[in-house]
C-alpha cells in the first residue's frame, strides 16, 4: 500500500510540475510570437491580432510538448 502512496503522489507532483513548465514556456513563447510580430510586420499587443498572436503561441507550444512527448521513442 505504501508503494501505490508514494507512486500516486510523485505522479501528482511530476503533474503540477509539468503545468506550471508549460505555462512558463507558453509565456516565454507568447513573448517571442509578439516580438516577432512587432518586429517584422509592425503589428504587436495592443490592436485587433492579439487573438491570433496568443493562438499561434498556444499551437507552437502545444506542438513543442506534443513532439517532445513523442520524439526518440524505441
């Protein structure tokens, strides 16, 4: 019993460890995507893409974790 404790709760710690990485790596993400698009087309925060700049770093992270859960599998 005490084996199936300490596998439940390293499970739920690597869980909360893992969300709070993936936020600060979407963040980290969402900074260069506005950067990036400040930078080459003039458009950052603050007008009518905000939406789409916060998509495009949600589906850059999403396929960053994706391919890294995935990737080097034998």
């Amino acid at each position: 019993m005490q084996g199936t404790a300490k596998a439940l709760i390293g499970m739920i710690v690597g869980t909360v460890i893992m969300i709070i990485l993936s936020v600060i790596y979407f963040i980290i993400t969402l900074f260069i995507v506005d950067f990036s698009a400040n930078l080459l087309m003039g458009t950052g925060s603050g007008n009518e893409f905000d939406g789409y700049i916060i998509v495009a770093a949600a589906l850059i992270t999403l396929g960053s974790m994706l391919g890294g859960s995935y990737g080097l599998r034998d």
